[in-house]
C-alpha cells in the first residue's frame, strides 16, 4: 500500500473524530449548555435572587408596620385598657384596623358589645383574604391555623399575585412572622409609654383612638357610595344618641351602609364603562 492510499484510509477517521470527540469534548453540548455558559443554571439563579427579594421587601413591610404598634399601645390605655388587655388584642385579635376598632369605640365610651361588633365588621376582609390565601398556600393542620392567625392586609397583599405558589408562601410567611413579632413587641413599648404619661385626658389622648379611628376611615370617603354611606350613618347616630346608650348607635349605622349598599346595586345607569366596551363601540363606528 504506497504512502498516499494510507493517508486517505486514515483522514476520514480523523475527520469523525473532529465531529464526534470536538464537539462533545470543547464543552458544546456537555461543558457547554450545563457547565460554561450556564443555560440549565441561570434560571436557578435567577429563582434564587426573586426569593432574596421577596423576603427583602417582606421585612421592609414588617418593620414599617410593626412599629405603628406603639400608637396603638398608646391609644389602648388612653382608651382606659391596662397594658394586659391591649397586649391580648394584639397577641389574639392580631388586625390592625379592628383593634383601632375597638380602642375607639371604647374610647368614645361605647359598650364592649359595640366595639366587639365594629372591629368585627371590619375583620370581614381578612376573611375574604383567607379564601384566596388558602387556594394559593393549601396549609394543612397546625400550620392552616397560623396562617389564619397571620392573614392580614400586608401578608396578603405579598403573597398575592407571585408567579409561584413558592415566592407566594414566602411573600406570606415572612411578612405575616415580622409584622406579628414586631408589632406585638411594639404594642408593649405603646403601653409602658402611655402609662409612664400619667392620665390621658391632660394630654387630650382620651379622644386619639377615635380620631385613629376616623383616620382609618377617611379614605374610603373619597367616591360617592363612601360619602352617602358616611353621611346616612351620621344622621343615624346623631338621632340616637341623645335617646340611647352609648355603643348602640355605632351598630344602628351598619344599616347605613346596608341600605347605601342595596340601592346602589340597582343604580345601572351609575356603572362606569369598561374601556374595552369603548374600544368596542368605536370599532363598531369606523
């Protein structure tokens, strides 16, 4: 066999050697999509870096909340609680604006029957928030008990609308502990600093939990059904507060709101225009 015949038998096995070990050994499709350029990890990484922010913003919305507790502290034994029963609402009833609630009914010298009713009315939400929780969570035993204790306005609002039941349950969990821990340990801090004040009424703290509570109230003003309901409620509790006893009007202007409720169900003409109905209409027009 002469030189050149040896030469073409031995190319063609170097050449597929080229195609086979090169592309396998350069890392093309090992080193390559698992190892270098890290298409199978950065996903990874990229889920990694959403969990560290979620629960980045997770604390950050638990420190801004649970330090609003000193006000409540504070506004509960200008309200006339000891420290005892301003921390059992807080460790118990664990809602913000319900237990501003009942501090500024009974700051108001309303009944503990009426404050109870108020802060109820008000918690209806939280139950609203843990239908949609729980088909988001699925908690199951001791922990759908805490979650139910742990279902407020800011643990919803993080867990609500996360890409993944997982940033979801981290959004939830992390916001619900912190805002709890803080918030309870602040309530303490309210309370020491509202009894180291000495009595309230020099200060005109007496009257802070209702002006609190007005102040929880003042945004939902600011559309008409708001306004009317407002109003109506007003006129209820202004007529039967000469004639009963005090509490009693704050839950006679529920059927303010019932009423406000009911007849702006019917008020068709009132129901504003979804923008794509207009899209609708003028694509009808041209």
């Amino acid at each position: 066999m002469t030189p050149d015949e040896r030469r073409d038998q031995v190319e063609p096995a170097v050449g597929h050697g080229e195609h086979g070990h090169g592309q396998h050994g350069n890392g093309q499709h090992g080193g390559g999509q698992h190892g270098v350029d890290g298409r199978h990890g950065g996903p990874v990484d990229a889920l990694h870096e959403d969990e560290g922010a979620v629960k980045k913003d997770s604390i950050s919305l638990a420190v801004a909340t649970g330090v609003y507790g000193i006000s409540f502290g504070a506004l509960a034994i200008a309200a006339g609680l000891n420290t005892w029963q301003a921390m059992a609402l807080s460790l118990l009833l664990f809602s913000g604006g319900s237990q501003f609630a009942v501090v500024g009914v009974l700051g108001a010298g309303g009944t503990g029957a009426s404050a109870v009713a108020t802060s109820t009315l008000l918690g209806v939400r939280n139950s609203i928030y843990g239908l949609q929780l729980n088909a988001i969570l699925r908690p199951r035993g001791l922990k759908r008990v805490v979650a139910a204790q742990l279902t407020i306005d800011e643990s919803a609002a993080m867990a609500v609308g996360r890409p993944t039941a997982k940033l979801s349950g981290i959004g939830f969990w992390w916001t619900g502990f912190g805002v709890y821990l803080l918030w309870n340990f602040m309530t303490f801090v309210g309370t020491i600093a509202g009894n180291a004040m000495g009595d309230p009424r020099k200060y005109g703290l007496d009257a802070a939990a209702v002006g609190a509570f007005l102040a929880l109230l003042w945004p939902r003003l600011g559309t008409l059904q708001g306004k009317l309901t407002a109003g109506l409620a007003a006129v209820i509790a202004l007529g039967l507060s000469p004639v009963t006893r005090a509490g009693l009007p704050v839950l006679a202007t529920v059927v303010a709101a019932i009423a406000v409720g009911l007849w702006w169900s019917t008020r068709t003409d009132e129901v504003p225009t979804l923008p794509s109905d207009d899209a609708t209409e003028e694509g009808a027009g041209a």
